[in-house]
C-alpha cells in the first residue's frame, strides 16, 4: 500500500531550507544540472529578505510522503505584473518533483487552490520568484550544461504540465550558440559589415564605466521598456527590480563586454556580456559548505570558455540599421581576445520579431529551448 501524500506550507527557515534543498535529490545523478547558491535561494524565498515581496505575495508547498519530501512548488501574485496586463495570473515556481504523477497533481492542486483563494484565475510558469530565472521547462537541448541564469529540468516535467491541461503561454525562449572565431564564415562576412558601419562614424560602442555603474543602470533602465515592450505577456521593469536584477553581475563583470552603443551620445543599444559563471558553479556543490568556496576560489582561476550575453536591447528605431550587428562584432573582438570561444544568446523568444533573426544572420546555432505553460482555472 502507497504512503498518503500530505501537501505541506513552508512556514519556518528549517523548512525554506527542506524546501530549498530538495532539488539535489532530483539532480543527484544529472551531470548537467548546474546547483543554485543555496545562499542566495534561502535569501530569495525568504518574505523578510527576498526582493519579490516588496510588490508581491508567495506561499511554498512541499508535497511529503512517509516523512520524506517528493515535491515542491511555489505559488505568488505579482501585483505589478498583473495590474499591468490586467490578468489574474498566479506565479508558479521551483517546480521539482519525482517521477510520480500523483505527486505532481497534488502540487498542482496546492498551487490551484491558493490561486483561488487569492482570487486568481490562470496558473503561469514556472519561474523561480523572477521572471528571469528558473525560466519555463526545458524542452530540448540536454547534450550540455545550462548557461548563467538558464534553467534545467527532466525530461518528464513536459508531459506532467502539458498532460494536466497546461498550454504553452507564449512561443519557446531560445539558447543559441553564437560563432566568434575568425575564421568561422558568418563571422568574416559580419566583420565586413561591422567595418562599413566603423567608417560611417555615426553610431559608437564602448564599454560599460563599472566605476560610475548606477549611471549606467539608469542609462539600461531608459532602454529596456521600449526595446522590449512589443513582446507578448512583457511587464515592465521598475528601476529598483533592474538594479537589483542586475546588481549580482557587476562583482563578475568585465565592463569591456558590457557594451553599449551610442548615437550623439545617447545610448540606443545595450549588448551585456558576461562569463558563464555556470562553468565554475557547476563544481562547487551551491556552496552548501565551507571547502566549497575553496573549490569554487580554484574554478575562478580558469576563465570560462563561453561568454554569455544575457540581453539584445536596441531602441525599435535602429532595429535595421545594423547597430546590433556592431556591437555582436564588437563583442566577438574583444571576447576572443580575451579567450573566450564561443558566446550565448539567451533567452530570447521566439515571438520576437527582432532577435532570432539577428542571431540568424550571426551564424548562430540553436541549442536549447524552454516553455513557460499557462492554465486556466475553472
């Protein structure tokens, strides 16, 4: 006879910290799985501690058989998303659980009835709290490690959402593997264009000035929301989210990589790049113990082979001026000599008008994709 399940709330830090946790059984065999800082997850679920709950309210479940926990899930309202696309979504996240269907209906109920008692309608995710991590479930592409901020899931976690009634909310997001060696095909033929625009003179790229790096922030905060407002489902961000959203990178980052182009002094393009971080964490355990920061101290000495860049913001009127072009080319000159190998795209979505294309024309391959699943709630 199967043990009942009893669907648990997190209510103390001994349980935040089952809660957190839980995922190294689930990954305990899966090489490619990359741990979180287990700091930075206790820090982010926490209600007295966690960005998210300045605009937002989250519960946490554990779903518990014969004393052992077998699945977790996340239910939250964000408020300011909601209120500006006028939908009843309720957030799920840190979805992980066995390969167990009745484990995955009953945390799916326990995420339904708190949509419901909150006077929600739709289940949304998952994402991980931030609508930038722990993004959707993976769908293709288990031949490698995630890059930095990219999620992982097991191949089960598609049918347990999509045989439950959940529908894809939006198109797939994308990884794409962008060629930067110079004697890759694409790349030369980039090069060329890149050089005709250097000569015009009109637009110029620079790095990032780290030193002065909230004047930066609030130059990034005057381009996000209209370079990304025509996407489907996009909630703008507030200055304080961006700067904390950002705020984790800057200690990693080279302000070399971080570019941004400018037209007579106005920024009109950002293009961030940074190291896949995922390279070095991927050996050191979340830093759930003391020798780990010893082993990750080690990881750091090797510079990752992959520079990931994490955004493509250009203003909607110099999409087809080629100011993108310029700064990918400008990124794979100076990330190549620095030596690094190969750059990431990601995520972008595939409803975007603008940015698969682009990678397109880079030469870029495809090599993974993610979906974020809606459900509405009868």
């Amino acid at each position: 006879m199967t043990d009942p399940l009893k669907i648990v709330k997190v209510d103390d830090g001994r349980q935040r910290k089952a809660f957190a946790t839980f995922p190294w059984k689930i990954y305990a065999d899966d090489p490619l799985w990359v741990p979180p800082i287990l700091g930075d997850r206790l820090r982010m679920i926490d209600p007295e501690r966690g960005g998210f709950f300045n605009n937002g309210r989250a519960d946490f479940f554990m779903a518990m058989r014969a004393g052992e926990i077998v699945g977790t899930i996340m239910a939250a309202e964000d408020r300011t998303a909601n209120a500006h696309r006028d939908v009843p979504d309720c957030m799920i996240g840190f979805f992980e659980c066995i390969d167990d269907g009745d484990v995955a209906d009953a945390l799916f109920d326990a995420a339904a009835g708190w949509a419901r008692s909150h006077g929600l309608g739709t289940l949304y995710g998952p994402f991980n709290l931030d609508y930038e991590d722990g993004y959707g479930v993976l769908i293709e592409g288990r031949d490698r490690p995630p890059a930095v901020l990219c999620g992982h899931s097991p191949p089960y976690y598609q049918a347990m959402f999509e045989s439950r009634g959940f529908v894809p909310a939006r198109g797939d997001n994308l990884a794409y593997e962008i060629p930067i060696a110079d004697d890759h095909p694409e790349r030369a033929r980039l090069a060329k264009l890149a050089d005709r625009m250097r000569r015009r003179g009109w637009v110029t790229v620079r790095g990032a000035d780290l030193e002065h790096w909230e004047d930066e922030v609030d130059r990034v905060y005057d381009l996000i929301n209209a370079a990304l407002s025509h996407l489907p489902d996009y909630a703008p961000w507030d200055r304080r989210r961006l700067h904390d959203s950002l705020a984790p990178f800057v200690r990693f980052a080279d302000g070399e990589l971080v570019l941004f182009a400018e037209v007579d002094g106005r920024a009109v393009g950002w293009f961030p790049g940074v190291p896949n971080l995922n390279e070095a964490l991927i050996k050191v355990d979340g830093l759930r113990r003391p020798w780990d920061y010893a082993r990750l101290w080690w990881a750091m000495r090797r510079r990752p082979d992959c520079v990931a860049i994490k955004s493509v913001l250009v203003l909607p009127e110099y999409w087809d001026t080629g100011v993108a072009l310029l700064l990918f080319d400008e990124m794979a000159r100076r990330a190549l000599a620095k030596g690094y190998t190969w750059a990431d795209l990601s995520l972008t979505s595939a409803d975007n008008p603008y940015t698969p294309g682009l990678a397109d024309r880079l030469g870029a391959r495809l090599y993974k994709r993610f979906r974020v699943y809606r459900k509405a709630l009868v």
